[in-house]
C-alpha cells in the first residue's frame, strides 16, 4: 500500500485556544496544539484515510518532539502496540 501525505501548511496563525469545560470554567492557553479529526464518510473516503486537522498555538519543533514521544508512550502504557499489526507479525486469523 502507497503512503500518502497531504500536508498543507495554512496561511493563518492561531492566536488563542480557549477551552471551555461543563461546569462553565474556561481556560485559556498560551501554547498548545488542537487536533480535529474529520468526519469520516464511507460514500466519499475511499482509500479509508482518516483526515485531520493540526491547529498550532506557539509550538516549536522541540515541541512537537515531545507531544509525539509523549502520545507513543502513553499507547505502550494503553497496551495499543500489543495488535500484531504494530509489532510486525502477520494477521493469521484468515488461515
């Protein structure tokens, strides 16, 4: 399977991420990155990509070092990576 990469860096800079909680207390930050997940439609995604969006409030690359150790990390202590498909065996399920 072809990897694909669509990335594109917007024209725009965020200037706020503000987080609103339930019981009515908002926190402001001063640096952080959101990530918005796109719909995923069966009708029009195909290939079974799944789009997202990064929106980034004064991150550097140090810091986008540390949010991908940090949520590799957090998925070994989840167990996530115990699916053969993280560790290199073969799905035999078929057979």
């Amino acid at each position: 399977m072809e990897e694909q990469k669509n990335i594109t860096k917007s024209e725009r800079s965020a200037e706020d991420i503000i987080i609103l909680y339930d019981d009515g207390t908002v926190k402001r930050l001063d640096k952080g990155m959101v990530i918005r997940f796109k719909d995923k439609n069966p009708e029009t995604d195909k290939d079974g990509m799944v789009g997202m969006t990064f929106e980034m409030l004064e991150m550097n690359s140090r810091d986008l070092g540390l949010i991908v150790t940090s949520i590799m990390q957090l998925g070994l202590e989840l167990g996530m990576f115990d699916d053969p498909i993280f560790n290199g065996e073969e799905d035999t399920d078929d057979e």
